[in-house]
C-alpha cells in the first residue's frame, strides 16, 4: 500500500519529495535509485541504536542525507583500544567515517587535522553509517 500511495503521489505530482518507511535495507536502496524515493529502512534505522547499548557510545537517530542514512556517534577511546596512535586520516579512511572533533585532555578539536593521533581516554565523535560505525566501536574494545 505504501509504495502505490508514493507512486499515485508522484504521478499526480512529478515533483512531490517521496519518503517512504520500508523495512528491507536493500529495497530502500532501491527504491532511492529507481524512483528518487528517500525510503528509511526501519531496520537501518533502529541498528546503531542496539550497537551503541552493546558498546556504551551515544548514537544519534540516523538521519537520510544524499541517500545514505548516517548518524552521529561519540566514544571514549579505551585505554586497551586498538585506535590509540592511529590518526584521524587513518580512521577516516580505514572505517569509512568522517571524524568530526576530538577531545583530548579536556580540548576539544572541530575538524581536526589528519595528522592528529588518538591516545587513550581521548572522546572521538564521527559521522557514518551504522556498519562503519559498529566496525569502529569493535576496535575500541
């Protein structure tokens, strides 16, 4: 029923913005490419949510930019992590994230640069999908 409803909306109005709750990642995928549907996976949606409670990081609800459905995470870097001494260009490019400030010593860096390395008790807050982000917070055990 959700998807004649989108489909009779963008025939009667080619220009109408689509979104629709689909509960499959793969056929929201599709439907974005197919139609120019933002379709949410409910399953997408609710992922980092059950990997933040198993790991102890804050996750925002993801949101839907471009297609992707990305949110926002903080960690506490352990002190038995495996990220302590990588930077953040490592970071970046290893768990397909973008690393968006890093706390260390209780200053706190936007942006920071590349070369920027990560030590424990550091706070690290990135932007990714829930899969990056789950690889990311297992390599903070």
């Amino acid at each position: 029923l959700n998807m004649q409803i989108a489909v009779k909306a963008r025939t009667l109005n080619p220009t109408v913005q689509v979104i629709m709750r689909i509960f499959d990642d793969d056929f929201a995928s599709a439907l974005n490419k197919q139609f120019g549907f933002i379709a949410l996976s409910a399953t997408g949606m609710a992922a980092p949510m059950f990997a933040a409670t198993a790991t102890g990081m804050d996750i925002t609800q993801p949101i839907s930019i471009e297609g992707q459905t990305l949110s926002l995470a903080r960690l506490n870097i352990s002190p038995r992590s495996k990220l302590i001494q990588q930077r953040v260009s490592e970071i970046e490019k290893i768990f397909r994230v973008s690393v968006v400030l890093v706390r260390h010593d209780g200053s706190s860096q936007f942006h920071p640069a590349g070369d920027t390395p990560l030590a424990a008790n550091d706070v690290l807050a990135v932007l990714g999908g829930s899969k990056e982000i789950n690889l990311l917070a297992q390599e903070n055990k």
